[in-house]
C-alpha cells in the first residue's frame, strides 16, 4: 500500500470520517485531492481495512461514514512497526521564489517575507488554538501516549515549532533587504 492509505488508516484509527472530513484532518500533514481519497477508500473498503456507513442527509447524497477495521488498525500497526518512513518531499512555492529573489527590487522582496510573516502568524494561532482545545478535552489527557489525541497532538506541536523557526528566520531575514550598492537606476 502507499503511504496515503496508511495515513487514511491513521485518520480513522483516531475517529470515523467522511472523505471530506480526511481531507481536512489531512491537511496536518499530506496534501491530498478528493481524486486521490476517494478512489483509495473504496480500495480500502474493498481490502477490508475499512468499512462505512452511510448517512442520510437531506437535500444532499448520503454522506459515507468511514471507520478502520481490526484487519486496518493490524495493518497500521506493522506498517508503523516494519516501514522505515521514506524522505519526505517539500514542495513549497514560497523556496522556489526565495532562489530567485535577487531578480526583484528589495522593496517586492521584503513585501514577499511580510506577506508569509502574516501568514505563519496566523497559522501559528490557529495551531495554539487547537492544541488549547485538545488539552482542554475531558478523559485521558493529550500528553498520555493512551489518549487518541496524542499522536494529533505531537504534531501539532512539532508544526507549531516549526512555525516559530520560520517566523524567527524571517525576522532575521528582513533587515537583509535594503538596496544593494550594485544597483543602478538602469539595473534593478
């Protein structure tokens, strides 16, 4: 199986979803299409490592309900067990522009590091918030490797540090940009 399907089971491993509700819980750490889930839910269903439920909803399809099987939660333990993690692939927009930054004037390059500032800012308090909430859930607590949320939390966690090495090396970053004696008025 590929990664994805594993990551499906460790979504559903935690909690039933609907293959919208994936997507989201997802976006964490993978980014995957409506094209990409469905076709490996229904591969998973085949398989038996999931099974679902539909539910009626009104002036809509019926929504699947997806749950892992004990066949899923087996599958997922020796995966995690067994499969050393491959390297994981960045592919971020944001890096490729930085390569090439020195072809725009300090001003647009400085503007390009605001602009992902105020987004990492407010990424970092959707986040926090987050954590404040599964912290605050009644039951075992978030830190208790017996919890659900545990694994949901670490990540959270590593994200929000990560958030935060960002923002500190664009904070650094910022005061680079400032015109360089190498320009011209005819060469930018």
């Amino acid at each position: 199986m590929i990664a994805l399907a594993y990551a499906l089971l460790g979504m559903l491993a935690r909690k039933p979803c609907s293959g919208y509700e994936l997507m989201k819980l997802l976006k964490l750490f993978w980014q995957a299409q409506h094209s990409q889930i469905y076709p490996l839910l229904a591969k998973l269903e085949k398989e038996g490592l999931v099974t679902f439920e539909l539910i009626g909803q009104t002036g809509k399809p019926d929504k699947k309900l997806y749950s892992i099987t004990d066949s899923g939660i087996d599958a997922l333990r020796e995966w995690i067990r067994e499969q050393p993690p491959t390297d994981s692939t960045e592919r971020d927009e944001f890096l490729i522009k930085i390569y090439a930054i020195g072809l725009v004037d300090p001003e647009a390059g400085r503007d390009l590091f605001l602009e992902r500032r105020e987004a990492l800012v407010a990424r970092l308090h959707r986040l926090e918030e987050s954590i404040k909430l599964m912290e605050e859930e009644p039951g075992i607590p978030v830190t208790d490797i017996a919890s659900k949320q545990f694994g949901r939390y670490l990540l959270h966690q590593r994200k929000v540090r990560m958030v935060r090495e960002e923002i500190d090396w664009l904070d650094w970053s910022l005061p680079l940009f400032k015109p360089s004696s190498a320009q011209t008025p005819d060469h930018p």
